[in-house]
C-alpha cells in the first residue's frame, strides 16, 4: 500500500527541477485571459500573528504581509473550515463541510485512503478548463496511490504527505517535548511498532515528495523553506513564458512545530542556538520573507492577472507554549478561565478565526478591509467564479462566492456559519457551533490541552450559550438567556441548524473517508534502511 521507492540516480540532486506537465487534452479558451491564482496557506497560524491585524504591538515580523494588506484587502472576520490540518484543507479545496466531503479528523502516516475518491477538488476543475496546477507543501489528505496530489489534479507536487512533527529529522526543530534526531533510535529492527518521542513519530523519517516519488528522508527542515522558495519561483515565470494560466497552492510548513528558522550566523552544521523567546519570530519572519518572495515573483511576471490569497487552516497550537503564535483579542475566556485551550482544535474564535489578505493589484482596491463573514471553503467557489468554471451540479456546497467582496467592496457574507467540532469536545465534525452576524451560539464547548498540559471536557449547553462578539471577542460572557436578544438569536439559529443538518442528512453526494491505517501504508524510501532513509549525492 506505502512508498516502497528507491531514490533513482536521475532524482539524485541537489536542486529540484519544475516540470511543467502537459495539459491533459483540456483546451485553453485564449479569447478571454484567464486569472493566475496563488493560495497560501500557513499552518496554525494565529489572527494576532498579522502585524497589520495588531498594530498597536509595534512589532515587525510580517513587513511583506503588511504590505500586501497595504495594497490590497485584510479580511478580519475570516475563519478555517475547521480546527485541525486534514478537514480544513479537504474544506478549502471542495468547499463543503467536512460532513459532506467524509473529512472530519486527520490523516496518519499509516493511513490507507484519504479524502475520498468521490469528491471533486478545486485544482481538478480548474486543469480541465485549462489551467496549469501546482501544488507546494503539506498535503496531510491521503498519500497512497489515488489519494496523492497529481492523482486530485496537480500537474506538479513538492512537498511532504503530512505535519512536519509526523516523521523524525537528522536535524530536529525546535518543539515541546523536544525532538530527538532521525540517528538516535539506531537500526529499525521493526516498523510495526509505532514509536513517539516528544511527539514527534520516530519510526518513519519525514519525507520530501516530488510528484509520487520520495526524493528525500528524512529531508532537512533547515532547507525546506529556500527549496519551497526556489520551486514556487519557477513555477510562476515559467507559466508566464507558456502563457497559461495556473493555480499555485502553497501549503507552508509555517508555523508548526518543529519550527526551524534561519540558522545564527554562529550556529555549526548540527545545533541551533536561539533563545525560546525569539524562535518563534523568527520561525514568522522566515515565512513572510517566503511569502514576499512568492509576491515579487508573481510582480514581475503578470501583477495585474495575479490573485494572491493568505489565509491558516487553524489557530495556534497552545499546548506549544512558546512556540505557539498569538489569538490577539479572540482569547475564549469563558473556556480558559474553566481550563484548557480556546485556540487550534477547538470551536472557540482563536481555534478557526484566522489573519487573511487578498492581493490583486487594479482589481482590489489597495489599503482596504471587510468584517464580511467568511471562510476557507469559500476559495473553492470564488476562483472558480473568477475563472469561468461550473462546478458539477451533482453536489451540495457550503462555500460562498466571494467575488463582489473581493473586488466591489460588498460587505455581505455568509448569514449563517457553521464551525465543526475538531477534538476538543464530542464526535468529531459535529456544527456544534453556530455564527450569524456578531452572535455566536455553543452546543456544545470543550478545550484542548493548553500550555502546559491542562485541558477541560466537553459541556452541553440546552438552551445554547451565544455570546456578541463585537461586544465581547474575548467570548467572556454569554448572553442571559432570558433577554429578547437571545431569545431572537437563538430562535434564528436553532432554525438554521436544524435545515442544516436535515440537509446533510438527505444529501446524496454526502462521501465516506476511510480511516483505515497499516504499517505498510507509511511513505518509504527504503524499507531496508533505518527510518526508511535514502542516500543522496548532495
């Protein structure tokens, strides 16, 4: 079922070369100039993490994402489809609830499937109108067979299959528990035992993955981002020198841990020697300085034509500590006063409200910002909109056409969104919480473990707890449930819910992800070798 791969001597490099696929048969309608599109999505990132989102923390780690703000449009009330990696990617790149699309929680290096087969992906409809497609980074939905990038419409993939913590490094990162290096361990007498040191899975080295082959483990984490850097520059200008247009998709190994900034100048080959106080800054200000780079290339080749959107797949990891980023005002008091997180895995605003800005240069208009409510499912359906393309009309979808937001200034989102549980309290990918306007309402509130271990169950609310979050981010205090406020509100949205729900319940095109895992499923390089290493030449 896994990668059983060798590394052949024509992968034996020390750069990766960009392969430009063919076009698959589709055609390319030339009579109309078809948008370029870059999606960049940061891992558990937090909305405080944004320079321009706190201005009054004078702090400058985002200067290339301020500048995009600057010059384009800062959406502040833009949430992750979901609270952990799988089901918020499978959300953006379907546009629909993970109830629908069978992705509710996260996929394992031993996991056999991924999203399911019968889903239809973004960069799949976009390559059959024309489009060339890439895909740069963290995949985390399924790396066997069908389930891997180029099999769900990328024409080109570099990057690793899941989390950056889920395989070992010769070179750790820094993380809590600390990582111990890929050689500690000694030789692999068996890979049917899993292992976990610090969190961090020891039996598999993390790979690099270039299309379907493994072309590096472990790869070197200290490298990752310049390689990213070099890949996606390519891809650009040599999409320009086609003239076609394409669809980059750069899943950063930004912010989660182990985080790996730039090296001190004073630093040898194998130890790092940064303060904990300023890893985390650095580890920011190496992916603004990725996303700026990202930015001038697609400047200098088609500026007007080019749409960039930076957005998280979820809030910060807590549980980290000092390597965590920051929720700003959306610090879920009422949760952390009673114990635990409010931020990454749970339905509290710092688990799915995350920073985002929309660059296009003579399209958005510059220096501008919406509080329109929206999410990450709603890439799927605008860029299709941008791009001329009809989605099958064979399915529901969740995600909004955020076109006349973007570029008209409308200030309209969604009326109701719904946040699904992501392991915090309950079953995971329940809507147990609900949004509409400044009103929030819990079904149900549960909390991950926050620094320092210290967590807290999850509680049913009958009547809901709705709190307004334009009184209260922090969500501190709840409404009384006997005002004529609530009682409005919650009317409203136990409606809604219920529709919802009967919806999903009926719904034909509702798809099943299968779970399953086994040892043979892990990406290996070399079965024979410790940690399934491969031998490069570089």
């Amino acid at each position: 079922m896994g990668f059983t791969l060798f590394l052949p001597s024509a992968m034996l490099m020390c750069g990766l070369l960009v392969h430009m696929a063919s076009q698959h048969g589709a055609s390319v309608d030339t009579s109309v100039k078809k948008p370029n599109f870059i999606i960049i999505l940061a891992d558990d990132i937090g909305w405080g993490d944004l320079d321009a989102n706190q201005p009054q923390e004078r702090t400058n780690n985002t200067p290339y994402l301020n500048l995009m703000a600057e010059q384009g449009l800062r959406l502040t009330d833009f949430h992750s489809p979901a609270s952990t990696c799988s089901p918020s990617r499978a959300s953006i790149l379907t546009g629909r609830y993970g109830l629908r699309n069978g992705v509710t929680h996260n996929f394992a290096v031993n996991s056999v499937a991924g999203l399911p087969l019968s889903e239809v992906t973004l960069p799949e409809l976009l390559q059959r109108a024309g489009y060339y497609t890439a895909m740069i980074g963290k995949w985390h939905l399924g790396h066997n067979g069908p389930y891997g990038p180029t099999n769900r419409g990328f024409d080109y993939y570099l990057g690793i299959p899941y989390s950056n913590d889920m395989g070992c490094t010769d070179v750790p990162g820094y993380n809590l528990p600390e990582c111990l290096p890929c050689d500690s361990y000694g030789p692999q007498v068996s890979r049917l035992k899993r292992s976990v040191h610090g969190n961090c899975q020891s039996e598999v080295g993390l790979p690099l993955i270039e299309n379907s082959t493994i072309v590096a483990q472990p790869l070197d984490l200290w490298t990752l981002t310049e390689q990213y850097k070099s890949a996606a520059t390519r891809i650009i200008k040599h999409a320009r020198e086609r003239g076609q247009p394409y669809l980059l998709y750069m899943a950063l190994a930004h912010m989660h841990v182990p985080l790996a900034p730039p090296l001190p100048p004073d630093a040898s080959a194998t130890t790092h020697h940064l303060e904990d106080s300023k890893v985390y800054p650095a580890s920011l200000r190496e992916m603004d300085d990725l996303v700026g780079a990202v930015k001038s290339a697609s400047d200098d080749t088609d500026i007007d034509n080019t749409l960039i959107w930076f957005t998280g797949d979820n809030g910060p990891w807590e549980v980290k500590c000092q390597y965590a980023g920051s929720v700003g005002p959306f610090m879920g008091k009422w949760q952390s006063s009673r114990g635990g997180s409010s931020a990454k895995k749970t339905t509290w605003e710092g688990g799915h409200r995350v920073p985002t800005v929309a660059y296009w240069p003579g399209r958005i208009h510059a220096n501008t910002t919406s509080s329109a409510l929206l999410s990450g499912m709603d890439i799927f359906p605008t860029l299709l909109s941008l791009a001329g393309v009809t989605p099958p009309s064979d399915r529901h979808y969740d995600g909004i056409d955020a076109t006349n937001i973007l570029l008209h200034g409308e200030q309209s989102g969604h009326e109701f969104l719904f946040h699904p549980n992501s392991g915090a309290a309950g079953t995971f990918g329940d809507l147990q919480t609900v949004r509409t306007g400044n009103h929030k309402a819990f079904y149900i509130t549960g909390a991950a473990a926050a620094c320092g271990g210290a967590t807290g169950g999850p509680q049913l609310h009958d009547p809901p707890l709705i709190f307004d979050l334009q009184r209260d981010a922090a969500e501190e205090t709840p409404l009384e449930a006997k005002t004529p406020e609530y009682q409005a509100v919650a009317e409203r949205i136990a409606r809604r819910r219920e529709e919802l729900l009967w919806d999903i319940a009926t719904d034909k095109s509702v798809s099943t992800a299968d779970y399953t895992t086994q040892e043979s499923a892990a990406p290996c390089c070399d079965p024979r070798r410790p940690v399934c290493r491969c031998l490069t030449l570089c």
